[in-house]
DNA sequence: TGGGAATGTTGATGTGGATCAAACCAATTC
DNA sequence: GAATTGGTTTGATCCACATCAACATTCCCA
C-alpha cells in the first residue's frame, strides 16, 4: 500500500514462481510428481501476480486465458444481473484455484476480487491442456479440482436452497474454520476478510441477519465476535445447530 | 413397462453404441472430428443402459468409474442432508452429461433419478482421460463441459440467493424452454417431467408456491397450465418479471 | 490527528412465502 | 365404475427474515 508505484511494478517482474519450491504444494498441485515432472510445472507457471486488495484477477466478460492459484490472500467471486444486484458466488484462499468458469465459453462469467492484498500464480491454460496430456496426474488432478468446485456448488445450493439463517451461519463458519485447518491455521480463532454485507450476499441474508445471528450464536456459547475477529468456542454446538431440521 | 423381464435384459446387451451415428452427437460431443477420431470415440462409448423411470443412474457414495451422457429421457440429480432433508440440485436432458460430481473424491456424491424411461451412454471415465490425452478436441471439449457445469450452478445460486419466487420460476421456465429449443422441440409448449415438489425444490421453494406461482403467471396471461402441460404465451412478459427488482 | 465514510449493531415493524388444511383431479387398479 | 393413490390447487393463518431506522464503532487518509 505504501510502496511507490515502480517499486511494485519491478516486483511483479521479479517474481519467478517456482512451484517445486511452493509451500502449497500439495495443496494446488498433484502429489508424487518426479523432479523432472516438477520442472515442467515450473515451466508452466512463469509469472505471479499482485493483486492489491479491491482490484480484480479478472472480471465478467473478459476473453479467458489463464486459469489462477492463490499463492496468498484472499477472493471473492461476484455474480452481478441486469439490474445491478450482484451475489458472492465464493470466497477463495490460499491453494484455491480461480478461472475455470472461463473455459466453456471462453470469457470469464464472475468477477474475481481480491479482499486483502494477494498474490496469484498464473497458468496459461493452453499451457495447462498441453501439459495435463503430457502428465496424467496432471490431467487427474486438474479433473479433481474442477469436480470439487461443481460438488462445492452443490453444497452451497443445498444450503441456499433447504436452510435456514442459522444453519447457513453456522455452516459458513465450519467451513471457513475447516479451510483455516487444512492450511495449518487455527481451526478456532481467525479473522473475517469479508463484510457483514459479503457474507450475506453468499449465504442469501440480508447483512442485519447476519449480524443478528453472530450475536445470537455469541449470546448462546457457540462462538465470540468482535467484529471481524471470530473464535469458535463450541463446534459441537455449531454442528448441532446445523443437524436439527427446523 | 409391460415387456418381459427377459425381453428388456436381451435389449440392454444388443445395445450397441455408435456416436459416429448419433444425433446427439453435435450435444454431446466435440464437433470437426475426423474419421479416425470417431472410431475411437466409438470405442470409448460401448455401452448404453435403459434406466426405468424411478431408477437412478448412481446413488450419493457408491464409487465412481463413468460418466453417463444422456441419449433419450430426463433426469433430477438430488442431494440429502443427514436430517432427511433433500434438494434436486439440477434437471438433466438429452444430451447433458451426468457424474462429475464423482471424479474429485471418486465416489458420487448425489443421486442421478430417471423421471421417465431413459437411456443413457456408459463412458468409462479411464477411457475418457486416456483418449483426451490423445486428441485435443476431446480434452478441450470436456473441459468445457465441467466449466459449462460450473457457470450453470453459478447461476443456480444467483437465483436461489437474489431472487423472488416469481423471478425464479420465470427463470426456470424460460431455462426449459431454451434447452428445449436447442434440441430441436418447441420452445413454447412442452411438457413437465417432474412434479411441482421438485421443481419446488429446486428453486428452494414449497410446493404450493410453485403451484400458486403458476396459477398467477396463468391469470397474467404470460402461459397456460394444465397439469404437466406448458404453453407458454409470452416470452417477452415472463423476461419482464426477471428484469424488473423487486 | 481528526473528521467523515464505511461498516456493524440493535430495535420496531412489515411481508413473502411457509405451513396447515381441505378439496379437487387424473390415472391406476380391482 | 368405485376405490385408491399421487399429484395439484386454493384458502387461511403464521413466522422467519426483510426492511426501515437510529446509533455505535472502526478505518481511513487529508
């Protein structure tokens, strides 16, 4: 934010990415590759990018070209119609990968907006194709991620469609918790990237609901709130809220 | 429905699969194909199945191996919840695809459900990452489809997450009608393949609403009902009630 | 460092769609 | 062709969440 512009412009250029060295790993990336396997996905991705909070990877009705790992920070995706109301389709962190709504029509159909200053790796998608018909855990793998977002989207669907405020509430929050775990975070204790407003939009409230019912979740034990800072103190409970059917 | 046990099994193995013959084949598969291309696409697909109305293609959890295109009928694909509680999360036709859901953990994760008598062409999912390593159009066209897949659920939850329940069963209807139309049958009359608790469920609504919806819309002159039956009277008129917000 | 814009909380009130309930209708089945 | 069954329609009532409104807090950056 205070660096001068040059400054960050030589950054951008002097990020060589090399994902054989990439904490994430694992995460992004198929697992039991050999070095020279490593090497081609070196190759493949040349270029990270920054991304300073509130600019965009990409926007609804670009052209499509590369498909984005989230090497640090954190996304949302917004959807907006004709007129004008816009919903978060997803929030993306570290080890997510942005972009594959692109690929069937070949321009982007969301926007990608970073919600605190990021960073992501660019991959070339005809690099990608060209490599995933080289490496078939490659090919696997780029499969399973697709395959996971249409199975993530399910869930969300689900929980638009069949739940009520608290359950989606509650829902949010194991999920958010359980995404900070498989990143080495603490599973209890994290900070809200997004508003009140934004979490709304995703889980189909209005922002006051969703305020009200973080009062209410503090009020009966489940977690504490102060506002942006989250500390789940009761995840049986929480789950439980999720469990009972009215 | 009424032939003999017997006579159908005989049917299921004299199936023979030709996607070189299919008239689906501009739906389901890449176009531009060379002769050779095909032949091997015949390969791939060896096997069509007959699934009865009520049947399901595969259940939530049984392990993954194929995907299944759709050659004749219709199907809902269904998510539970552990309470009971369940959502159609999507209505699929000739020429869609089921089972993606399936590759990232390899095992399925909802139930695909005939509602009418259908047929389906088995593609074993080795087969498919075997060939789409050898010809580019195979892979790109897949991708396509699981991208296709996931904007399609983007906008499931634009409308589950923004919208009224008029909007979403103008939305609906005028989904059908256009999947319809791009399958060569009227896009102004047709009929309803599921009851007016799934089509509920999937717009996250009950089905009095939807029921109610339909008469209101009826009474607006925008379509006509009558039981299963649609006919709808106009388009522009059920555009309308998308467009405007509130 | 202070003042204004975002963002968040909480209360009072309104309403779209859910729920409950009763007919109605069409298709099977006996 | 009466009885059963699964689906649909319609009315009356209710309630979860939206809306409107006032105020509190935090975050900027001038």
């Amino acid at each position: 934010m205070n660096a001068p512009k040059l400054a960050r412009v030589i950054d951008i250029h002097a990020l060589k990415s090399a994902c054989s060295s990439c904490s994430l790993r694992e995460m992004c990336l198929p697992t039991g590759l050999d070095q020279n396997e490593i090497e081609k996905l070196d190759q493949m991705v040349y270029t990270r990018k920054r991304v300073k909070r509130g600019d965009s990877v990409y926007r609804s009705e670009e052209k499509f070209g590369s498909l984005y790992a989230i090497r640090s920070g954190f996304f949302k995706t917004t959807l907006v119609m004709e007129d004008g109301r816009d919903q978060v389709t997803g929030f993306q962190m570290a080890g997510d990968m942005l972009g594959m709504d692109g690929i069937g029509a070949d321009q982007h159909t969301c926007n990608a907006v970073a919600l605190e200053d990021s960073e992501v790796c660019v991959i070339p998608y005809g690099r990608l194709e060209e490599l995933s018909r080289e490496m078939h855990v490659l090919q696997q793998h780029f499969h399973k991620v697709m395959s996971r977002e249409i199975v993530r989207e399910h869930g969300v669907m689900l929980l638009l469609g069949s739940m009520r405020a608290e359950e989606r509430l509650a829902a949010f929050l194991l999920n958010l918790s359980q995404r900070f775990t498989s990143r080495g975070y603490s599973a209890s204790e994290f900070n809200l990237r997004m508003t009140r407003e934004e979490i709304g939009s995703y889980l189909g409230l209005k922002l006051e609901t969703v305020s009200r019912t973080f009062s209410k979740f503090q009020e009966d034990g489940f977690i504490s709130v102060q506002q942006k800072n989250i500390r789940i103190l009761d995840t049986p409970g929480l789950k439980k809220v999720l469990g009972r059917d009215q």
